[in-house]
C-alpha cells in the first residue's frame, strides 16, 4: 500500500502594493523635506523626531510586507503606471526598488535641481545652493538607507548580481548608494561644468590672498568622492569632475607666478616664496582639498616652482656654500627634496666640493705636514668636520650626503698632493700620528686628559676608516708599536684601547699580529723573572743587569741584522747565559739576537760629581761608547779627554758602516762625542778620524735619551717593501681562493672577485692581478684555457 505525503499549506496575507506604496512614499519624502529633524536619527540610527513611533514602525513594517508578502496592483516591471488584475498577486522587492529610485528622481528634478539652479548666477550663491541641498539630501538619504535595512540584507545584497524586475545586476545598490546615484545623474551632471568653474574661482581667490569658505568647499568636494560608486575606483567621479582640471589649473597659475616673481626677485628669495606657497597648499590640503589630491598637487607644485628652475639653482649654488649661507642650503635642500631625483645632482656637487675643499686645505700644509704627521691629520680631520656639521644640521644625516661626505674625503685623503698616486703616504702619516698620540713621552700624550685621548683616538679611526691602504696603516703602525714596546715608551691601557677600535673597524686577522705582540711581552716578563731566580739561585755572576724580549718571529714586523755586531764582553757574558736558560726551557728553538733594537742604560761616570747622567743608548750605542773603556784601544790627551779613532771602534764592532754612521750622528749631535772631521758630510769615513768624549757635555735631564731616534727613510722604505711582499701574497692568494671555488673563470669576473675580497685592506692594481696570475701559471696553480678565450682553469 503507497500512502501519498502532501506539505501543509500556510495561509499568508495579501496587501496592496499601491496603498503600502503610498504610504511609504509619504514618509519617505517626509524625511526628505525635513533633514535638519532628520541629522540625530542618521548619526545614531534612531526615530526622525517629526516622525511619530507609529508610522516609524509603520515604515520598517511596509518594506518588510512589500519584500515578503503577495501583493495585488503591484506595477509593470515595464510600465510602472500599469497594475495586474485582481487574483494575480505578485511579490516583487525589485518593483519596490524601482519604485524608490523613481520617487527619488521625481523629487531631485522636481524640488532641488529648480532651487539649486536659481543660484548660478553668481558662483559663490550656486556652491552654497549646493551645499544647502547636498546636505539635507545625504543626511536624509541615510535615514531612508535604514529603514530599508531589510530590503539592502534579504535582497539587495543576494540579488545584485541576479536582479528582477525592471532594474538589471548592474542597477542593484543599497539604497543610501542608490539615492547617489540618482543625485549625481539627475542634479550633479546638469550643472558640472558651473560647479567646476566657481570650485576652480574659489581656489583662486584662496591662493590671491582672499577670503574663502573653507567648510563649504571641503563639503562639496566630499560630496565629489561620495559620488564616485565604483569600489576600485572610488576617486573617479572626484578626480573627473575636479581633481584633473584643477591640476591644469594649478600648472597654469604657478607658471605664471614664478615667471613674474623671478623678474624682480633673486632665486634665494625665490626660495622663500616657493616655500611658502608650498606651505598654502598644504594648508590647503588639510583644510578642503581631498588627501588623495597630495601626491598628484605636489607633483605638479615640484615640477613648477623646482625641477623646472633646478639648474638654475643648483648653479648658484656654489655661492651660497662660498658664503657659509646656511639659511639658502637648507632651503635649497628641502626644496629638491620634495623632486624625485632633486637630490643626486646636489649630492655630487657637494662631493666633489669636500674633494676639492681637502685638496686645497692639504697643498696649503704640504711643506709642513711632511715632517709633522699631526699637521696633516689635523687638517683632514678639520676638512671633515667641516663637512660632517653640514651634513648633520643642513642636510639633516639624509643619508645620500652621509654618503657624500664618505665619497669626497675618501677622494682627497687616498689621492692629494701627498699622495698623488695611491694613499700610502695619508696611512703612511696617520700611523706616524698615532706613534706620537700613544707615547707617554710625547707633548701631545702629557696635555690631554684620559677623555681627551678617547676622544683623539675616535678621530683617528674616522680616517682610518676612510683609507683604501689600510694594509700600509698596519704595516706602519706595528713596526712602530713595536719600537714602543721594546724601548718600553708606551701605556697599555692606551695600546689595547687603539688595537680593540682597529678591530671593530677590520676585524680579529687585522689585529692579530697586534695582539700577539702583547702577549709576547707578558711571556718575556715572566721568562725574565726565572732567568732572575735561577742566575740568584747559582750565584752566576754575569756582570751588568741583563733581560731579553722573546718575540715571535712571525708576529713582529723585525729582520734580522745584516751587520754581525761584536758585543762589549762585559754585555756577552749575561747574552750567552740568557740562551743557555732559554735552550734548557726550549729545546730546538733558536734565538736570533736583533741587536739593531736592543737597548742599555750607561753612567756617565767620566763627568764631574755635579753632572752625573744616565745615557740611554741603542745596543750599537753602548758597543761605541763602550770601546772609551778599553785602554788597549784609547789614548788619554794631557787635559784628561779620552779618545780612539773610527778604524779602531769599527774593528771592534764590525758594524757595517751604514750602522756606524747613525749611531755615531746621533751621539756627535748630542755632543755625548767630539769628532775632529764632519764625519756626516764625508763617504766614505775616514778610518782616521777621531773621537773624543766630551768631558763638557751638560744636559738639563739626569737621564739622556738617545735610544729614541730611528734612521727615518731606511725604516719607511724597509716597511714599504714588506707591505708590497704582503700585497703580492695577499693578491697571489685571494686568486686561489676564487680559482678553487670557481674551477674555472673568465679573465674580467677573476678580476672583479680579486678585488671585492681585497677591498677591505687595500685596492690591487689590475697590472699587479695580471702579473701575479702569470707567477701561478708558472707555478701550475691554474692555466689558461684552450677551449674558451680569456678563460682560466683550476690545477688542483
């Protein structure tokens, strides 16, 4: 047996269209014609207050009804004028639309197009008209958008793209963007060209000087972007019906301006007054101009009042930098600024002034920093500074001028008068400053405070940091740490400081050798206590007070001596015991004495009770003065003077000559000895000559230090040729590091590689590459390729 299930009926109530329509039409101009009552209730979606509760709720109920239920003489689709016959009801929320949308044309082309238009004949009476209907028509429109709450939820936005009726998906809005709509076609496009016209009069009666009404403009100009309906372009409507004329218009004005006001004013006042009108627009922008105007208003305003005069301004320029006009260079900066691209032009400029600014400070100490190494970092420091200032208070740090104050001194410092080919001599310098910074003996190191010190130390890596050789600086600077050192003339808190800053700037393998140099001291100093206890210990007798400095060979930037010096007996004795100690330590290391930098400490004991002094002398030194103890060597004059000749100190010493000749120049000028022949001016010395000590010699210092001075352009040129070494180690090495990563490599790309991993500590030539690349060939590290041009390949 089939039973058949049939759905219950549920009877539902059937309304007139028209009389509901009625009704709600009522109501709906009512909140129309009334806005001001309406302002509370469109804020805080509340009751209207001319409206009573009953036919509020009435409204809500008719468009639920007209949206949900079957309604007889409900209209055409086709003819809104038209009804259906009784028993043949309908439910058509988009009649209802429709509907609205007529309602909503017939009262703006009946009831506010008259009245807005009866206000153009004067410009300003028009806006307001305007502005007096805008307003009572969206805050209206809003109230109505909420009593429709339904309609926009259940219909609206299911059926926007599957509308019904007589509107199609494309007509289908909510009723708030719907009333838009209508305003714009039915009263907005009837009168555009007026509107554009008094809007574009008021801008400029604004920008002359005279008064306007800021608040109705911006009102008007919001209404603009509340009628732009389309979701990814909701600027359209403003920017077609304001923003684009008022560009052309804006281009044109300040055209004009800037043409009239350069024929009577310089370009620094002109500066001030495109300021200042850059300052009115951007009043303008915050008090009635729509924010999505700036970007395309300061595009133009730029390209008017500074890109077209920007060369103009960047030649007078010059002027304004001679004349420390500060006022000028700020504008001028803030003025470029605002240009895409304003900045670059100026940022050469004022490179290439900090180079050429440093060149000419630098020729102006040529002479004088040539033998003093502080002169000439003074001034470089000075030429930065200078510059740093400008960048930091005119150009507020904008980072393209930090990077013009970097390029410009690195040009002057790496490449001067001093330096006319590389900028060995600028690190060559700066070391030398630093030797006389870091001895405590020095005036510059007894006059400046521990803060004060800090301070020096910071400004010499400045230029450090700018120097392309920093290899030479290293080279430099450990040879003379290490003259320090071993002559005991420095203060460790101050070394460690310098070396920990030089390693921040280059890291750990650029301090090494520094570093191990420390460590060499601690070791000497604990070796020298042993050697003390054990000679205490055995009751050695060695003579004079001994200590030795082990250094490791590959940390310390010392050679072995070329002459084979024959030490006094009285100093060999503690020589031979310290290495038989050390051996019995350290079997199988081997002590090569460096006697060129070894020092002693003599008493004077041939002078008189009241001119007792202590000579401090090189090992060299003390050989020669020795020699005046030696009786088998010296003769006695009648007066009492002890003297020899140069054959017999030269005999007993063995050293060459070119060592004989410093050592004694330093003891003739300090008049410890007399010479009968100007032993300086002569070469070769003759044999003959003779020495006498000066039984005379006075000196306002107890202790004489003689030890100090080193054979200035030996120890440059020797230093030069060990940074070359270096240079070709380093070249030959950073080309294997890329042949065996690379197994095989164009010519120009091995070239380019070389130089990024050298950059960091010195900048190779690219003949210096070539030829180094040549060496490995031949030492069959790498080979040129057979199959491609230019090319080589990895031998492993």
């Amino acid at each position: 047996m089939h039973t058949q299930h049939t759905r219950p009926s549920l009877k539902t109530s059937t309304y007139d269209f028209t009389v509901l329509w009625g009704k709600l039409s009522t109501s709906i101009l009512s909140v129309l014609q009334c806005p001001a009552k309406s302002q509370a209730a469109a804020r805080n979606g509340t009751k209207p207050e001319h409206i009573p509760s009953s036919e509020w709720k009435s409204m809500y109920d008719i468009v639920y009804k007209l949206c949900t239920s079957s309604c007889i003489n409900v209209p055409h689709p086709d003819n809104m004028h038209h009804r259906h016959q009784e028993g043949q009801p309908l439910s058509h929320p988009g009649v209802l639309y429709s509907c609205v949308r007529e309602l909503l044309e017939g009262y703006i082309r009946q009831q506010v197009l008259p009245d807005v238009q009866r206000g153009d004949v004067c410009e300003e009476d028009l806006l307001r008209q305007y502005h007096t209907k805008w307003q009572n028509y969206s805050v209206g429109i809003r109230v109505v958008h909420g009593c429709f709450a339904f309609m926009n939820k259940d219909w609206i936005d299911k059926n926007q793209n599957n509308a019904s009726g007589k509107v199609t998906p494309s007509d289908v809005h909510p009723i708030q963007t719907l009333g838009h709509i209508v305003w714009r076609e039915q009263l907005y496009v009837q009168i555009k060209d007026k509107m554009l016209n008094a809007l574009l009069q008021q801008v400029r009666q604004d920008r002359d000087g005279k008064s306007v009404n800021s608040t109705l403009i911006k009102d008007i100009l919001g209404s603009l972007v509340a009628l732009g309906l389309d979701p990814k372009r909701q600027y359209s409507f403003y920017e077609e019906n304001f923003q684009t004329a008022f560009m052309e218009e804006t281009e044109h004005y300040y055209t004009r301006e800037v043409n009239d006001y350069l024929q009577d004013h310089s370009l620094a006042q002109y500066m001030a007054k495109m300021e200042k009108r850059l300052e009115d627009e951007q009043r303008r922008l915050v008090t009635y101009l729509d924010k999505n105007t700036e970007g395309p208003l300061m595009k133009v305003l730029v390209k008017v009042m500074v890109e077209n005069r920007q060369d103009a301004l960047l030649n007078e320029c010059t002027s304004w930098f001679d004349d420390n006009r500060k006022e000028e260079q700020q504008r001028l900066y803030r003025l470029l600024n605002k240009s895409e691209n304003g900045l670059e032009p100026l940022r050469k400029i004022v490179e290439d002034r900090i180079d050429q600014d440093g060149r000419r400070e630098i020729e102006k100490v040529k002479a004088e920093a040539q033998k003093e190494p502080a002169v000439y970092v003074e001034t470089l420091l000075s030429v930065y500074q200078k510059y740093e200032e400008m960048v930091e208070n005119i150009f507020i740090k904008d980072k393209q001028f930090v990077s013009a104050l970097d390029k410009g001194c690195r040009r002057f410092i790496n490449k001067n008068t001093l330096a006319p080919q590389v900028g060995a001599r600028s690190a060559e310098l700066l070391a030398k400053y630093c030797h006389t910074l870091l001895r405590p003996q020095s005036k510059t190191n007894k006059s400046l405070s521990e803060s004060e010190m800090d301070h020096k130390i910071s400004d010499v890596l400045i230029i450090f940091k700018l120097l392309e050789d920093k290899d030479v600086f290293q080279k430099f600077y450990s040879t003379m740490l290490s003259r320090r050192l071993i002559q005991g003339t420095y203060t460790r808190d101050l070394e460690t400081t310098m070396i920990a800053k030089l390693k921040d700037v280059c890291g750990y393998d650029y301090t090494y050798k520094l570093t191990r140099m420390f460590m060499d001291m601690d070791v000497s100093t604990d070796l020298n206590k042993r050697f003390k206890e054990q000679l205490d210990g055995s009751n050695v007798d060695i003579g004079p007070d001994f200590s030795a400095m082990v250094l490791t060979s590959g940390s310390w930037p010392l050679t072995a001596p070329k002459s084979n010096f024959s030490l006094p007996v009285s100093v060999d004795k503690g020589q031979k015991a310290f290495e038989d100690f050390y051996k019995a330590k350290h079997s199988g290391r081997k002590l090569t004495w460096l006697h060129q930098f070894s020092i002693g400490l003599l008493k004077a004991n041939y002078l008189s009770q009241q001119r007792q002094h202590e000579l401090q002398v090189t090992t060299y030194q003390m050989g020669i003065l020795l020699q005046f103890n030696e009786a088998n060597t010296t003769t006695v004059t009648q007066d009492g003077t002890i003297q020899t000749t140069l054959g017999a100190i030269q005999e007993l010493t063995q050293l060459a000559e070119k060592e004989l000749s410093f050592a004694l120049s330093i003891l003739i000028r300090n008049k410890i000895l007399l010479c009968d022949t100007d032993l300086m001016n002569t070469s070769p010395m003759p044999s003959e000559a003779v020495l006498s000590l000066n039984q005379e010699f006075k000196s306002p210092h107890r202790k004489v230090p003689l030890h100090l001075v080193a054979p200035k352009d030996a120890t440059d040129e020797q230093t030069m040729k060990l940074v070359n070494t270096d240079r070709k180690y380093a070249i030959q090495a950073a080309i294997v590091r890329v042949m065996k990563a690379r197994k095989s490599i164009s010519h120009q790309n091995l070239i380019s590689e070389v130089l990024a991993q050298l950059k960091s500590n010195f900048k190779p030539s690219v003949p210096d590459i070539k030829k180094n690349v040549d060496c490995l060939i031949e030492k069959e590290y790498m080979e040129r390729s057979d199959d491609q041009t230019n090319f080589y390949n990895y031998l492993a």
